[in-house]
C-alpha cells in the first residue's frame, strides 16, 4: 500500500527503505511498502548554557550565553565537507521531479531519475540523521549533544589564552568561540542563527577566585583616576578658556561698535541718494501713467462710439432678419399645411374606400353565412323528422310484437317464425339454397303412398300440384339439415 505525506510549512520528511540508498528529504513525497517516513521539525532552538572554563593560568571562571541553533537548508556549502555545489539547472530539474512525484501516475516512470538527481544539502541530512537517532535514544539527545559541544569548544579555547587575554580580548575570544562551535556543528547538520555571549563573570564554586573582581576593581581605579586628572584638565582649560573669552569678546565688541558707525553714516548717505532717486522715479512713473490713462480713456471712447454704431446696425438687421425669418417661416407652415391637408385628404379617401370594401365584404360574408345557416338547419330539420320517424317506425314494431307476444300467449318461438315470415327470412333462405343447389343438379325422387293409389286417375294438372306438395312436405327437414351446415337459425 501507498501513502501520499505532505509535511508541514517548517517541516520535512525523511524517508528510508525500498528503492533509497540512504535518506531522501522531501516536503511532500509518496511512501510505498517497504519504506518508512520520518516527520521532524526544522524550526531553530533557543539553549540557555552557562559554560565552566578555565584559563591557561588555570583560573577558573564562567561564560554565560545564549544560542539559537537549527537545521538551514539554505546554508552555505562548506566543498571540503559537502563537495562542490550542484548546478542551478539541477536544483531546478530536482524541484520539478518532486512536483512531479506527488502525482502517482509519473512516480515510476521518473522514480530512478529521481532517486539518482535528487541530492538534498548534507546539513539537512545530517539533522535529519540525528532527529532520527534522538528519538530512538532519549528526547533530549540532541540538546545535550549541543550543550556538549558549546562547553567542549569553548573550555579548549579557553585552555590555550590567558585570564588577561580573555579579559582584554572580550569581543575576539567571543567570535573564536562561535565559529569553533560552528565548525564543530557543521558535522551535525546544525547552524547557529544567533549566539549571545554574556559577561564573563568568576566562578562562584572556587573560593578565592575573584580575579575579575579584582580586575573589575582595578580597571575602576584607573578609570576613576583618568576621570580625575581630565576634571582637573578640564578645569584649568576652562578657566583660561573663560579669560580668553572675555578679552576677545571686548575686542570684538570695540570693532563691532566702530564698523556699526562707519556703516550706519555710508548707509545714511546712501539712504538720501536713494530716496531722492525714488521720489523723481515716481514723478516721472505718475506723469507717465496720467498720460497713459488719458489716451487710454479716448481709445476707449472712439471704440464705445464704434461698438455703440455696431450694436445699434446689429440690432436693426437682427430685427430685418427676425422678420424675413418669421415670413419664411409662415410660409414655410402653409406649405406644410397644404402639404399635410392634401395626405390627409387623400388618406381619408383610401380609408373611406377601404371601409366601404370592408363593409361590402362584411355584407357578402353575413349573406353566405345566412344561407350556410338556412342550409343547415333545412339538413338538421331533415334528420330530425327522419329521427323522429324513424322512432315512430320503431315504437310501432315495438307495439306490434308486443301485442303479436300478447296474442300469442307468450310464445316466443312462435312470434319468431312469424317475424321471419313477415320478413321474408324463409324465401331468402330457400332462394340462397336453392341457387346452392342449381350448382350441384341434385335429382329428387318424390314418393307418396296416397298419390300412388289415385295416380292414375289424376290429371296432369292434379299430378304437378301433388308433386309440389310433396316439396313442400320435405322442405322442414331440408331446411334443418341445411340450417346445419349454413349455421342459419331456422
């Protein structure tokens, strides 16, 4: 059986087993039988270590810090660990594989090539590793293996320096440290994000071990000392600072004063010259501007006489046009009027002509429409009196075989062998039967015992008679034998 895994936004898969030489790592992949899936978490971590080192001096103190530490796909590629870089056209054909491996229909037909391309970063893998083995072991596997590493790390850097190289050298032994440990967690697929190294502070659990309180102490004094002699500097710099202030500031003050008069008598001067300048300025601008507005207020009159002339020709035409516009127009509406009364004239003819044609064929309409009617009803009357005498025809057979039944006493064979004399159902019979037998030229012998006796006495008249009676007498049983065969009721 197959499932299809999808991992989370900051997880991944980790798959082994069937058809994998090691581990692929996917975001979304197909597990078959045979193979097995592993979700972790690639989300950084925060470690809280307070590392125990002891300097070349052997002097112990102590190294708080604070690491967030995480698997990084994106990190950077270490070619002595990991080997030289896969091309970028590789990467692109190792995403389009895994995109197409999700689908089941293209996961065996690119699953060898797939297999073969897909080569994730070997920091992931690494991780992916770990996670794996710290689950099987303990949970906190992987945070004691890193604690581990950090305080291992940093305790043989702390071996090969002094107490005052550490001291001095804060900042330095604080990157030494971060990229020995990073070094060191290159080879378990981990990569620090951040690393923050507190002060470094003496060991509380070795009494007497207070060298950075002393160096503290002695970094103070001279920091204090130094504070001292700049305040004494200061001081002194200020106060000749202070004189040299005030005897330039009188100095500047006299020169200032004298350069204020000097310019304010040149200004004075210059002021009068420039008012007198200004004031002929603006008598020349005012005779100017009086003699510009005169011309102007004549230009203005000769154009007001002219527009004035225009308005009043403009108004006079206006009104001859008005008037020629009116005229034109009036004659304009009677030509339309006698335009509009000639179709209308002409259209009332039309409509009358069509009213009458509709009105004569109205007329013809409800004539043929009358003798259609009188026809019919001449027909309906017709069937009526033949319906009605018919009915008479019916109630009056009815009556007679009723009363025929009455006279009869209630025989109805006997009433039957009437009604079938009277409509000659027996000579029909006799006529159908003996065109029947004219066909088959039957010969008829008639016996008689009586007619025997007196036959030679008889005319030949009397002998025809005789012999047609005995026809006669032989007709019943004719007529039921062939009633048989005919299926007539006789």
């Amino acid at each position: 059986m197959a499932r299809f895994v999808v991992a989370g936004a900051s997880e991944y898969l980790a798959i082994t087993g069937w058809g994998i030489d090691d581990v692929k790592l996917a975001k979304k992949a197909w597990v078959f039988a045979g193979q097995k899936c592993l979700k972790f978490d690639a989300t950084p971590v925060s470690y809280d270590i307070d590392v125990q080192a002891m300097s070349s001096e052997k002097l112990p103190f102590r190294l708080p810090a604070a690491y967030t530490i995480g698997p990084s796909p994106k990190i950077k590629r270490n070619p002595v660990v990991d080997g030289p870089a896969p091309p970028a056209d590789t990467q692109r054909r190792l995403e389009d594989c895994d995109e197409e491996a999700s689908n089941p229909f293209f996961f065996f037909f690119f699953f060898f090539f797939f297999v073969y391309l897909c080569s994730w970063n070997k920091q992931l893998l690494l991780y992916a590793k770990l996670i794996a083995a710290s689950q099987i072991r303990s949970p906190n596997h992987v945070i004691d293996l890193v604690k581990g590493v950090i305080e291992g790390e940093t305790r043989v850097l702390a071996s090969s320096m002094t107490m005052e190289e550490i001291f001095q050298g804060t900042k330095k032994f604080k990157q030494q440290v971060f990229d020995q440990v990073q070094l060191a967690l290159n080879e378990l697929g981990l990569y620090i994000y951040s690393a923050n190294v507190k002060q470094l502070v003496d060991d509380p659990d070795s009494p007497g071990n207070d060298y950075f309180s002393f160096l503290g102490q002695k970094r103070q004094a001279e920091v204090e000392g130094k504070a001292k002699v700049a305040e004494a500097e200061a001081r002194m710099k200020g106060e000749i600072g202070a004189k040299e202030r005030e005897g330039l500031t009188l100095q500047n003050a006299a020169k200032v004063d004298a350069e204020t008069k000097v310019l304010s008598a040149r200004q004075q001067g210059v002021g009068c010259r420039e008012e007198i300048k200004v004031k002929a300025d603006v008598e020349v601008y005012e005779n100017e501007r009086e003699a510009d507005i005169a011309a102007a207020r004549a230009a203005l009159a000769v154009k007001k006489a002219g527009l004035d002339k225009q308005s009043k020709v403009a108004e006079v035409e206006a009104v001859k046009a008005v008037a020629v516009r009116e005229a034109e127009l009036q004659l304009e509406v009677q030509d339309s009027n006698a335009a509009l009364y000639d179709r209308q004239m002409a259209a009332d003819a039309t409509l009358f002509e069509q009213v009458k044609s509709a009105e004569a064929r109205k007329a013809q309409a409800g004539a043929k429409f009358f003798e259609q009617k009188l026809a019919e009803d001449a027909r309906l009357y017709a069937r009526q009196r033949e319906a009605e005498a018919l009915a008479g025809v019916g109630r009056a057979k009815a009556e007679l075989v009723a009363s025929m039944l009455r006279e009869l006493g209630g025989d109805h064979g006997a009433l039957r062998d009437s009604l079938m004399i009277d409509g000659g159902v027996y000579e029909e019979v006799a006529r159908v039967n003996a065109s029947a037998m004219s066909g088959i030229q039957p010969k008829i012998s008639i016996r008689s015992g009586a007619g025997g006796a007196n036959a030679g006495a008889s005319s030949a008249g009397a002998v025809q008679q005789v012999a047609a009676a005995d026809v006669y007498d032989m007709l019943p049983p004719f007529l039921q034998s062939s009633g048989g065969f005919n299926k007539l009721p006789l």
